[in-house]
C-alpha cells in the first residue's frame, strides 16, 4: 500500500520490524561479548579494557547467553509467523514477491556483474528482494542452525553431554568451540562488509535506509529498486498509485 502524504511504499509490517530489531541488538550484543570471552586474556592490551567493559568475564558470559537464547527465540517466533501467514493466506507465493532463490536471481546476479564491469549496458530489473537481500535473509538459517547448536551446547555442558557419545568426549568440545567461534567471525565480517555497505554506506542510502525502522521506501526508490514489484503493484492497484506526484 502507499502513504498518500509521503508518497512512500510499504514494504515490511510492524511484526517484521521488531523482529529485525531484537536481531539486530542481539547480533551486536553476541559479536561484542563473544569477541570479549575469546580474547579475555589481560595481558592483551586490545581485549583486557574490552572484557572489562562488560562487567568482566562472569557478566560477559550471562550477557552473551541471555542474547543468544533471545536471539533464537526470536528466530522461531519468526519462522512460526511466516508458517502462519503462509498457511492463512495472509502471505502468498508469487515470483516477484518471493523471498524464495529461483534460477532467475542467478541470472540477475550474472547481469549485474556484467554491468558493472561494463558489458552489459542494462541492468537487472528486481522484484521485491535482490539476490543479495534473499542471500542476507537466508543465512540465518544455516547461521542459527551451527552457531545457535553449538553455542547451547556451549552454554549448557552438563545437558548436553548426555546426548553425545562417550567416544566423542576428548575432541567433540573443540569442535563445537571452532564452529562457533568461526561461523561468528564469518558472519561478522558479512555483515560489516556487505549488508553495512548496502544498508548504509550505499550512497542512496547514506547514512542510513530507514526501512527497517518506517518498514517504508520511498516511490522514487521503490521504482528504481524494485522495478518488477512496482508494476505488479500498479497493476493489481492502480489506485492507490493515482496520489499527486505519482505517474
């Protein structure tokens, strides 16, 4: 739907802007303190000011473990609110829409690097999410699925141990501690570089996209971004694209 005063589309509801946020504070509660508690050692003079800064290393663990567990609670009221509206019909499948990677965002993908190193002279029309927007939505999943195990694993020892096998019992913790360790860094570092640029650093977009906290975009971007997503909602809605100022 569109604001007839800002001239702006929606794109994300409320629930879905909560969601993002109780993500975002817990990812930068998880990165900080988990950085913190791998590196606690105080005669390191970059970490020992840094764990100090969280209370010390006891604190710095109660936090990280409250913001993990809130972070995957989140994760599944989310899973369990899009099985609802899937199931309701309040969200529907449809190409343009999808969040879903088909074999056109493939294409998409190969068109834009074309572009850009200039042998391609047009560039790819979007629908409502890129390739890399599916990709920053998707890897969570695989994220929550081996830092999410592992860090309860972590978290809770004593519990877990029942479930592994004696054998396991001498190297199964070290791997758990890689897992989650590394799959951190990585997404870290995805975060920093890709989603940071394209949400911030992207000159449309500096400082800062709004969206996720209006869970709103404005017309002019909304037809240069999501071109594919802008005639189907023209087509399907030609009303509520009749406010002044829209073609």
């Amino acid at each position: 739907m569109t604001d007839a005063k800002t001239q702006e589309f929606q794109r994300f509801n409320v629930t879905f802007r909560i969601q993002h946020v109780i993500l975002l504070v817990t990812f930068l509660l998880l990165a900080f303190t988990g950085w913190s508690l791998k590196y606690p050692e105080p005669a390191l003079e970059h970490a020992g000011w840094w764990i100090r800064l969280w209370g010390g290393p006891k604190t710095a663990g109660i936090i990280h473990r409250v913001a993990g567990v809130t972070m995957v609670l989140d994760f599944l009221w989310h899973c369990i609110y899009v099985t609802y509206s899937l199931l309701t019909g309040k969200m529907k499948f449809d190409p343009v829409t999808t969040i879903v990677p088909l074999p056109k965002d493939v294409k998409d993908a190969m068109q834009n690097i074309l572009y850009f190193v200039g042998l391609s002279e047009t560039k790819p029309k979007f629908g409502r999410y890129n390739y890399i927007q599916k990709f920053d939505y998707w890897a969570p999943f695989w994220g929550m699925a081996i830092i999410g195990l592992s860090g309860l694993v972590l978290a809770f020892p004593t519990k877990a141990a029942i479930f592994l096998p004696q054998w396991s019992a001498n190297w199964i913790w070290e791997v758990f501690f890689v897992l989650h360790s590394d799959e951190a860094l990585l997404a870290i570092t995805y975060i920093l570089i890709m989603h940071f640029y394209s949400e911030h650093l992207k000159w449309e977009n500096f400082p800062m996209s709004m969206t996720w906290i209006t869970g709103k975009i404005s017309m002019d971007a909304f037809k240069h971004e999501h071109p594919l997503e802008y005639e189907l909602e023209l087509k399907e809605n030609p009303e509520a694209f009749k406010n002044p100022g829209n073609p």
